[in-house]
C-alpha cells in the first residue's frame, strides 16, 4: 500500500512539474514579444571592467546618462580617466579605478575601495577581455595564461568579492560579456573560445545555485551577451561572408542593446538578435558535422592577425 501511495505522489507531482514547466515556457514566449518596461536605473551603482575603451565604455556612457553611478575600472588609467570625464562633462557621475581583474588579492581591495569611497555596487558588468587570434598551435603559453585569467578568473574573482553584498541584500544584477564564440567553437580562437564558454556556465550554474539556496525567491538577476563581431579593435581581421546577415556591429550599437537588456532583465542576448534563434538550430538538432558543413557555407569567423 505504501508503495502504491509512493508512485502515486511521485506521478502527481511529476504533473504538477510539468504544468510548472509549460507554464515558464509560455511567460518566456510571451516575454519575447511584450518583453517587461525598461526599469529605472538612477541611483544604482554600476561597476564596469574593461570601462576604458570599446563595448565598456559605452556602456558606462549609457548607463552615466541614465542617472547611474558609474564605477569605471580598467587596467589601463588614461582610457578609464578618458571614460569618467566622458560620463562627467554630459552631466553623470562616475569614479575611476584601476585594477588587474585576474589578480585575486587586487580585486578584492578594489572593492573594498569601491564600497568605502561610493557604496555598494548593485549592478556589476563584467566586461573585461583580451582576444589573441591564432591558430592553436601558435598561441605561446602567455596568451593563454592571460587569456583564461582575464576571461575567466576575472569573472570569478569579481563575483566572489561582489557578490556576498547582493546576497545580503537579496537585491543586484550580475552582466556578462560571453560571445557568439562561446556557443559554437571557432578556428584561431581556441582558447578564447573556452573562456566564453566557460564563463556561459559559470552564469548558468551560479544563477542555479542561488536559486536552490533561496528556493526560487532569489532576486539577483543574471544577463549573459553574446556579441558577433563588434568594433572593438580585438576582431583586427574578421571573416564574413554574407555582410548583411552578420555585419560588425558599432561598440555603441551594441552597448545600446546591452543596457536595453539589462534594463528588461533579460537573461540572454545575441549581437545580432537572429543569432540567438540561429545557435539554437545549430547546437540542438545538428550533428556537430552538420554544424562544420553549414559553418563552412556561411564563412563566418576570424583570420589570424598579430596582436
């Protein structure tokens, strides 16, 4: 009898799930075409890697603009210096930090400055990225060693030291720059092709983990970008066959799409918006030959090219 009740309550509460499930998936869909209002922003404290040029600093710019608080952080002082007097002379307010995003010990004192001198961020934009394009091979053992540290453990070492004040909170928006290059593998980017992969999961599985730990009642909001190519200067010799359907995007374009999403809460975005629809068809019904034949066809990626 007992295991006759077992089975019954595992069935009903394996309907129950599935009704939850449909349901999600129907507020998704219908997310997509009457997508949330754009929330206000002013007031927040945004903190932005990679703040001193490209994609970073236009995104600094637009959230400046907004009434945000903008934390401007960056390795090199004169473009970071360059971004706050940009968000300053059109009526913002921004400060300007200088810090290596892959030393651990330096990101923790960068926020323990951040918190004492302008408060607790609320909004944190990790940006910052390095891309060498070569064939595996010729990539020497410092550009890889740089590479993951800044494409990943950057992410990790600025999420633990942010993070636990959201968490306190309940209350933050976590961003990330990924890459079309983190969803489907790309010759001469192979080990930047791991980071963007890598830091993909990193969002997915700490979204998870918060949401287990609350219980679904967590209220720090993830967005992860995945751009094509944008006119940063890293993509010095991009590949694109059919310019209309994959063109470069201008950095301003593309941090103008950024904060929309970010606004709307939006879990993810493609640069081009048809490329999200576009990697769904790739890496869910292709074989991964398929994937290379038709990757072939539209002769989109990179050409190597000396940094």
């Amino acid at each position: 009898m007992s295991d006759t009740l077992g089975t019954v309550m595992i069935v009903l509460e394996l309907l129950w799930t599935l009704i939850k499930v449909y349901a999600e998936n129907i507020r998704c869909i219908y997310k997509v075409f009457i997508p949330d209002e754009p929330k206000e922003v002013r007031g927040e404290i945004v903190l932005i890697t990679g703040a001193g040029h490209g994609i970073g600093r236009e995104i600094a710019l637009r959230f400046g603009k907004l009434g945000a608080t903008v934390v401007c952080v960056d390795v090199n002082a004169k473009g970071n210096e360059e971004t706050v007097q940009m968000i300053k002379d059109n009526g913002g307010k921004a400060f300007n930090f200088e810090c290596d995003v892959s030393n651990r010990a330096a990101v923790f004192s960068l926020a323990d400055k951040v918190t004492k001198e302008v408060g607790e961020v609320t909004i944190l934009v990790n940006n910052a990225g390095v891309m060498p394009c070569q064939p595996f091979l010729n990539w020497t053992e410092q550009n890889i060693t740089s590479t993951l540290n800044i494409n990943v453990a950057g992410n990790l070492w600025t999420l633990q030291a942010f993070l636990p004040a959201m968490k306190k909170r309940n209350q933050g928006h976590i961003v990330t720059l990924s890459s079309m290059a983190g969803h489907i593998g790309t010759s001469n980017l192979v080990p930047y092709c791991g980071t963007k992969f890598a830091v993909r999961g990193i969002m997915e599985a700490l979204e998870n983990e918060l949401y287990e730990e609350t219980d679904g009642k967590s209220n720090i909001k993830f967005t992860t970008i995945c751009p094509y190519t944008v006119n940063t200067g890293l993509a010095k010799n991009p590949r694109i066959r059919f310019q209309k359907a994959n063109k470069v995007v201008d950095a301003g374009e593309a941090a103008e799409l950024i904060v929309d999403a970010v606004r709307r809460n939006q879990w993810t975005i493609t640069i081009p918006g048809h490329l999200y629809y576009a990697e769904r068809f790739f890496t869910r019904f292709l074989s991964p030959p398929a994937v290379r034949i038709l990757h072939k066809f539209i002769g989109a990626g990179v050409n190597p090219h000396a940094d």
